[in-house]
C-alpha cells in the first residue's frame, strides 16, 4: 500500500513538472519574434525526425525596412552576419603591418576595445605585462587609432571626434582646433564666447557645430550585428471598402511538415522501446503544433483589437493615436497583462503604408480628455517645427500654447515628451545662420 501511495505521488509530481515545463515552453514561444521561433523550432525538429520545418517565403514590397523590395519575389528572412569590430580590427592589422613588437602590442590593445569603439585600458598596467616603453606604446596606440572606422580606438568622447576630424579632408577649418582646446565651451553651446575667443562669426561657429554633430559617438557600434534584411510581418492588414481586416500573414508563418510515411513504417516494425520513443516524438509534435496554432491565434485577436481601437491611424495612414494599456487588451481577452505583452513584442503588423510593432500602438492617457500622449508629442513637434529658429520656444512657452490648444500638461511632461521625440532644449536649438 505504502509503496503504492509512493508511486501515485512520484507520478503526479512527475506529470506536474511535466505540465510547468511545457508551459514554461509555452510562454517562451509565444514571447519570441519570427526568427528566434523559427531558430527554436528547427532546434527541436533536430532531436525528432517525425517532421521537418518549411522556412516562411515572403511576397511583398513592404517588407524592406528602408526602400522597397521588388515586387513578385519571394524572400527569405536572411541574417546579415556581418564582421565583429574585433575581427575587422585584427584583419587590418595583420593585412597592413608587418610582424613586429609594435604590431604585437597593437593586437593585444584590440582586444580592450568594446563594442563601441573605445579603448577601455589601464595603460600603465598593460605597458608593465608586455615591457613596452613608453615610445613604443605611444606609436602602437597610434597606428590603432588609424585604423577603420575613424575614431575607433578613442580613449573619451573627445579623443574620438578629434581622430574623426583629423582623417577627414573635408573637415571646416578649425573644427579640430576648436575640439582640442574648446571642448566643454562647444559642449556647453558658448558660441559667442568661441566666436571672440578665435575671431570667427557665429555663422562659421554654426558651421562647425553642424559638423561636429555628423561625427559618429560610437564609430564600433555598426559591427557585428545580426539584424535581419528583412522583417516578416506576422499579421497583415487589408483595406476593404467600409471596414479593415487583419489576418494572419500565412506567408510569414513556419510550417511544419509531418513525415507520415516515416512514421508508419517505424510503427510497423518497432520493437517496445522504439514504441516508446515514437510516442514521445508524435506527443512533441502534436504540443508544438498546437502551441504554434495558440500563438498564432493569440497574435490575431491582439491585432484585431489594436486596429479596431487604432482605426484613425490606419485609416488616416499615421493618423494620432488613442490612449491603449496592455491590461484594457488583457482584460477583453480575459488574459494575464504579461500575455499581451509577450504577444506584441518584436511582432508586427503589414499595411499599405508601412510595416509596424504592435508595441508601438500602446500609449498612455495624458490626462482626463482621453488624449494621447502620441496626440500631444505630434503637436510638440508641431509648435518646433514652425517656431523661429532664432528665438526657439522655451518648454514654458511650449506649455502655453498648448493650453491655447485645450491640453494642459506640464513644463515637466513637455521636457519628457521633447526627449522621447529626439528635440534638444530651446538653448540647443538655436540658430545664428
């Protein structure tokens, strides 16, 4: 009896973690974006030889992030495995250098500089490990500093800009100077102070300043990632003639194809342990079909309500949006708010003016009149555009001719609201040209 009551228990715990695994599994899937799912299911189909996985083919000119893709045909989610910085760093140095002591020092500093480009190094502990002078440390860091992309190799913010100046033959006349001996005044905006200090207009200092800002802060951040060509939406909208329609872009989708005949004639011919092992791979089959199928349908109804409540975006082609929480959507699919969450990141949604994220459709109330916070960035952006650049609008300023608008926020909120649109302060903003 005891060993009975053992048994019952071991098993019910063993069926209880079996259930939180493959929820766990669950919720992992439907968290992922289109190229991780298809990494994670052709992952499984390795270890289970009952189905095979047909990659999702995209016909469409609106795939292509940036321009547009030919119409007619078919393309393939393609990862651009581009060259770490690391690794174009140390191919330079070995196509262009020959094998000595300066060049060996220049491989080891390669490797204390990070993703964005800058030398993160104790240089008085480093010339100690390799018993380099400080000659010939000075001309190793040198040559490294010369190397593609300018600026790389940098030891501040300075430093970089100042080698980017430096390589560029285009570069105005005392843009370097300016950087070397003025860079908390540029820092700081004191134009007026710089133009008296050098003799130069403000019309040249605005010049300069215009320069400095196309320089790269972060000339190794380009290398090394693995972004896809192309984006694959997992939902598509179609304009009718009185209402909109999202459907699942089966295009987009994975398939998975299950080998029938293989599976039958292992079946025929299987002693118990293989039996065994043929259920248990049907059994991954059938939960990573129907788990895909779930996924798939939880997308949906998401996309659904995000158009039905967005409509004046979609219909107006990037019209303003209204205020969505994750939780309104949760609570009309009677689903946990984290669910909705994982549902709409890195997923998206293809229309005839765009390919978008569905995170990107929720935004916040501003205040009582169910204004968005997108309404009132689009007015921001608005009022900037259209000030005088000689005398740009304070926030305070800003605040006030909202108000004139009906929208009364806050200098605080308007301040956020200018950062997440990417707008300077007023001080940064202004012109002397």
């Amino acid at each position: 009896m005891k060993f009975q009551q053992g048994y019952s228990q071991k098993q019910q715990q063993t069926q209880k973690l079996a259930m939180i695994q493959e929820l766990q599994q669950a919720i992992q899937i439907l968290q992922f974006n289109t190229e991780e799912l298809q990494d994670y299911v052709e992952t499984v189909s390795l270890e289970n030889p009952l189905f095979e996985v047909v990659a999702p083919k995209i016909q469409s000119d609106l795939m292509q992030m940036s321009g547009s893709a030919p119409k007619n045909d078919s393309f393939m989610q393609i990862a651009d495995h581009s060259v770490s910085l690391f690794e174009h760093l140390i191919n330079q140095i070995h196509l262009n250098y020959r094998d000595t002591f300066i060049r060996e020092i220049m491989l080891v500093l390669v490797e204390y500089v990070d993703v964005n480009g800058y030398l993160k190094v104790d240089e008085v502990e480093i010339k100690e490990e390799l018993q380099a002078s400080d000659i010939q440390y000075l001309d190793a860091l040198t040559l490294l500093q010369q190397l593609d992309p300018p600026g790389v190799g940098a030891r501040d913010l300075q430093e970089c800009l100042m080698l980017q100046t430096e390589q560029d033959d285009f570069a105005p006349e005392l843009a370097y100077l300016l950087l070397e001996e003025a860079f908390d005044k540029i820092a700081k905006r004191k134009f007026e102070q710089l133009a008296k200090e050098y003799q130069i207009s403000l019309a040249q200092i605005q010049q300069i300043m215009d320069y400095i800002r196309t320089l790269n802060p972060f000339p190794g951040a380009s290398f090394g990632e693995q972004e896809s060509n192309f984006i694959i939406p997992d939902l598509t909208l179609i304009r009718e003639e009185d209402h909109l329609e999202v459907l699942s872009n089966k295009r987009g989708q994975l398939r998975l194809n299950f080998q029938e005949n293989y599976f039958k004639r292992l079946k025929e011919q299987a002693d118990e342990e293989t039996k065994v092992y043929l259920k248990e791979k049907l059994q991954q089959f059938e939960w990573l079909s129907k788990t895909l199928g779930q996924r798939k349908d939880t997308i949906l109804e998401v996309g659904k309500i995000i158009v039905q409540h967005q409509s004046a975006f979609f219909e107006d082609k990037q019209g303003a949006l209204k205020p969505l929480m994750l939780k309104d959507v949760a609570k009309q699919l009677d689903v946990h708010e984290s669910t909705i969450s994982r549902a709409v990141n890195g997923k998206y949604i293809e229309t005839d003016f765009g390919v978008f994220e569905l995170r990107g459709f929720f935004v916040n109330k501003v205040n009582d009149d169910d204004t968005s916070a997108d309404e009132v960035k689009q007015l921001i952006a608005t009022l900037v555009k259209e000030e005088d650049k000689r005398k740009p609008l304070s926030d305070q300023k800003i605040v006030e001719l909202l108000a004139e608008k009906e929208q009364k926020i806050s200098r605080r909120t308007v301040a956020k609201y200018r950062d997440a649109l990417k707008i300077p302060s007023s001080s940064k903003r202004k012109r002397f040209d």
